[in-house]
C-alpha cells in the first residue's frame, strides 16, 4: 500500500494538492474524482485521462451532476489553478467538504507528471 497516497480525515484536507500528489492518488487506485472545469474546448486540446469534464460556465446548472459526488474525494483541475480554485470554494460553500484544488491545474500536470498532454 502507497502510504503517501492515504487522506488525512476529511476534516484535515488542504484547500489544495500537489500534481505528484494527485498522480499518486491515481497510481494506488484511491477512489477520487478528477474534475475539470476548463472550458469543452481546453479539453478537446488537452485532457488527463480519467477526467470528468463539467465547464466552470455550466458547473452551476450542473449541480445535479456534483450532487451524488458529495461525500466523494473531488480535485478540481483547470489551465493554471485559478478557475479551479473558484470552484473548490464554491463547492466548499454548498458543503462539499472533500474538495481540493490541484496546484497549477494541466499545465503543471503537462511539466511535471505528463509531457504527452499539450500545453497550450
């Protein structure tokens, strides 16, 4: 077992995570969702596979989709870590309380974890 991979208790999650970190989840199967929420055609350009696209433009109409996730772990990606940050709180705000913003969202993930996914 990945020991650096393991949560804290919900009520000791950081606002936000590390891209190694987040590679990290994915590498010892943690159950978590990724979500982005660049616009569709960010993600057609550039994606991380498993992602879940929900637009920042849309996430508000879409709280039906987020609704069965509450209790879930969600990161919250973007291009460079602001929209995503936006999002992370608002969440926050409706009592999402396992939500974290990934530092410097794809472009960090396109430097540091995946030179494959283009950076734009």
């Amino acid at each position: 077992m990945n020991v650096s991979a393991k949560l804290p208790p919900e009520d000791e999650l950081p606002l936000e995570i590390e891209v190694a970190a987040v590679k990290r989840l994915q590498e010892s199967a943690s159950e978590f969702v990724l979500l982005d929420c660049r616009e569709r055609e960010e993600y057609e350009t550039a994606r991380i596979e498993g992602s879940v696209l929900i637009p920042i433009s849309e996430i508000q109409q879409s709280l039906d989709k987020l609704e069965p996730l509450r209790e879930q772990h969600i990161v919250v990606h973007c291009h460079h870590g602001g929209r995503s940050l936006q999002v992370t709180e608002w969440l926050q705000s409706l009592g999402f309380s396992r939500v974290q913003n990934m530092i410097g969202g794809i472009d960090a993930w396109s430097q540091m974890i995946d030179p494959t996914v283009p950076r734009y």
